[in-house]
C-alpha cells in the first residue's frame, strides 16, 4: 500500500494557497478575452480590460489578484490504497496557516458568533471522497465572501419541474445582480438532499470553463441557462452588457420522488482554483 | 454626457453637486478605510461619547479590507468589498458629515434617499481589481482599532483613484437592472 506523509500535504497546500491567489488560471483569463472581444458595451469593455489588467499586474507585482483572499475550500480525493502517515486535516489547515502568513494573504475567518478573526484563516472547508486507486489529489479554491454571500438554495418540489429550476437560476442571479463581481462562474447543484444540493454547486466551481458534462441532458441544460444568464443585461461590474458569466456549469444527483433541490453557488471573475495529485 | 473630474478630500458639497451618475472621477487625497466591523464599532464608539479617530466632515470612506502589504509595498491588494452589507450604517454616517463612499454593488433605497437628503455621492470602484487598485494607494497608516486586522480603520493616501458615480445627490442610478 502507497503510503504519504502528511508534512509532505501541508508543504503542498502552504505553495497552492499563495499561487492560486495571485495567478489567475488560464482559462478564465481566456474566457475574460474572448469576453472582452464581444461586449458591445463600452463600459463593460473597459471593465474586462481593466480585470485582465488587473491579472497581468497582480503576477508581475506578486499580489493576491483581489484583497479577499478567501475562505479555504478543497475538495480532496483519497485514493483507497493509499495510506496517510498523521491526521490529514491538520495538515492541511497547517498548509493554510502558513501560506496566508507567508503570502500576505488576508486572514478571512472568525468566529460566527464573536465574529472575532481566527487570525490565520483556519479552518480550512474540507471536503474528502474516497475514490479507488493510491493517489491524494488536493483541490483548492479560495471562495470570497461577496459572492458567496448572493448564493441561494431553493427546496422546489416535482410540480415546479425543470421551468422552475430555471426560474430561479435566473431570479438568484438577476437579484445578486452588480453585487457578486461578475462576470463571474455560475455553479448549479440540482438534486440529492439539502446537504448536497449546495455541495454540487460547489464542486461544478471546480470545473475548467472548457470542461464538457459527460451528460448530453445536463450539456443542454448548461448551454441554454448560459444564454439565459447573459441575457439578462447586467453585465461586467453590473454596468449592462452581454457578459453576465463566463461560464455556467451543473452537477446533478438523484434526490428524493418528493424533491427538486436547487443550489445555486456564484463566483466572481476572480474564479480561483489550483490542484495538485500526490 | 457624462465626464471626467478630477478631484480632491475632503469634499466640499459644491463637489458632490457637480457629480453626475455615470461620471468618472480621479480621486486624490485621504481616503478613510473602513469596513463591516469598523462601522459598527465607530457608532458604538460616538453613541458612548467617544471622538471619531478622524474629522468626519466631507470625509470619504473607502469600503476595503486590503491583504498585508509584502515588504517594499504601502499596502497589498485593496480593491472594494460589496457596499450592501454597510447599508445598514450609511445613512448615520452622512448625517454625521461623510460625503462619499466607496465600494462596489447596489446600495439599498434608504441609503439613496439619504444620498439626496444630505448632498452625498456613492463611487464605485472595480471589484476584484485589487492589484491594479493598489497602485494608486501611495500610504496607508491604522488609525484606529488595530486589533480588527484587516479591518481597522486606516488612512490611505491615494493619487488619480478611478472611480464612477454610480448614485449622484439628484437620484441617479448606474447600475443596469437585469432583464427577467
């Protein structure tokens, strides 16, 4: 059996926090492009010119693209043959801890109640699936609170069908309106429980923009909500345009013959991930 | 037709009357820092009977909690945070005397109405641009509750700042609403 030491986790974790808040990823770079090629708004256009601007400055000054630099969110696979040597989730908490000290990233997190900082941006959200195979592959992204703040769960019910899950799509997006920076990511979690609606959501963040759904049904779906979405005229920074997202992406799963749970989680432009496989 | 002014805190109320919705501005000057946290702990602070850490009167506050400055740098990534969940003190804070704010996103009917009432201005900067933003902060110093980190209240220096008008004192609104 494959066996990984954790300290080799929180080495990892501490280099991906810091890279993945100061490179925006490729694809989204790309996608903020192609965007800013199409907007027939003026003011919208120059709001695009100004992010990827704000991407090229933020690699050469070795800055956190945008001042919130996150809740910890990652989603790890374990492998089921691959044995961990010391208490993963410490460890990567550690990893959190000391690439937000060392990177002079913000420290986002406090107590619900107090509301007092914890002062290194742990804990860390952890999501782990066992998978088969002997590998560790470690997801992060680093979810702002503005963003996170105009999500929404809806528990439809079958008689609201698939109109219904487009309608509030629609409506959670057209009421965050200018609030969640966009044009940002639109991720959709439709089924399962109330617990994991939202989780879906959550993991369709995770997806590259040129990743395809294996699902043709799903594809669909993805497409026209897309279209939907931009239509809506709010535009980049909320200044109306065609670019409300640059990208649109559901998971589903079974729920239960008396449900239709809806989660809508949204991502600002700033759509930060990295991952690493040990 | 909107325009581009440059502009200078603190702001006297002729210079909240010339601005117009849509209008961009190049802001230059002192700037207030302030956040969730701070807002509600400076109106505790003045209901005790406290002074305000700075003069309050055509005082601009800039809605930001920047990331650690990296040796070498004033300040690190500061662009604006969604200026709804400060709503809730607005209006207070332009009675008292502020006459500008700074943040991204809609702001709530009662802060607009406010906005006519006491000859104010709301300025919208880019969200998540906090790199860019950054370069047009030339100094920062905590002034006040330090222990709130990254969400102290701070003076901030800043030259050519760009912003637009997005509510002006007359009711304007830039925002696009979205088409259902």
């Amino acid at each position: 059996m494959r066996s990984i030491d954790v300290r080799e986790v929180t080495g990892q974790v501490a280099r991906m926090v810091v890279e993945a808040n100061i490179g925006l990823p490729r694809d989204v770079f790309a996608a903020l492009r192609k965007a800013r090629e199409n907007e027939d708004n003026p003011s919208g256009r120059e709001i695009l010119g100004q992010l990827l601007e704000n991407a090229r400055l933020a690699r050469e000054m070795n800055l956190p693209l945008c001042q919130d630099t996150g809740l910890a969110v990652f989603f790890v696979e374990m492998g089921q043959e691959c044995r961990l040597r010391g208490d993963l989730y410490q460890a990567i908490n550690d990893g959190v801890s000391q690439g937000y000290a060392q990177g002079y990233l913000r420290k986002s997190v406090c107590n619900p109640l107090s509301r007092k900082n914890t002062g290194d941006n742990t804990p860390a959200s952890i999501h782990l699936d066992l998978v088969p195979g002997d590998r560790l592959k470690i997801r992060f992204m680093p979810k702002g609170g503005g963003s996170e703040n105009m999500s929404g769960l809806a528990m439809l019910t079958p008689s609201h069908g698939l109109e219904g899950v487009k309608e509030f799509v629609l409506q959670r997006v057209a009421v965050a309106g200018p609030n969640p920076c966009p044009p940002g990511i639109i991720g959709i979690g439709i089924g399962g429980s109330f617990d994991q609606a939202p989780l879906l959501a959550k993991k369709a963040l995770f997806r590259s923009l040129d990743d395809i759904h294996q699902d043709q049904e799903v594809r669909d779906l993805e497409a026209e909500l897309f279209e939907s979405v931009n239509s809506l005229g709010i535009g980049p920074m909320g200044m109306g345009g065609k670019t409300t997202c640059l990208g649109l992406k559901i998971e589903t799963a079974p729920c239960h013959i008396a449900s239709l749970p809806v989660a809508v989680n949204i991502q600002c432009h700033a759509a930060r991930h990295k991952e690493v496989s040990l | 037709m909107s325009q581009e002014i440059k502009l200078s805190t603190p702001f006297q109320e002729e210079d909240v009357l010339k601005l117009r919705t849509g209008d961009k501005v190049l802001l230059s000057g002192r700037i207030y820092a302030a956040r969730d946290a701070a807002h509600k702990r400076l109106l505790q602070d003045l209901d005790q009977g406290m002074e305000a850490p700075f003069n309050l009167q055509g005082a601009v506050l800039y809605y930001v909690g920047p990331t650690p400055a990296p040796p070498g740098r004033v300040i690190g990534s500061a662009g604006p945070t969604t200026s709804s969940r400060m709503d809730a003190y607005t209006p207070r804070m332009h009675v008292l005397g502020i006459k500008a704010t700074i943040g991204k996103g809609r702001r709530s009917e009662e802060v607009r109405r406010v906005l006519r009432e006491q000859k104010a201005v709301y300025l919208g900067a880019t969200g998540g641009a906090g790199a860019l933003l950054s370069r047009c902060i030339t100094g920062s110093r905590v002034l006040a509750y330090q222990d709130l980190d990254t969400e102290a209240i701070r003076e901030l220096e800043v030259q050519d700042f760009p912003l637009l008008v997005v509510n002006d004192a007359y009711g304007g609104e830039l925002y696009a609403t979205a088409r259902l």
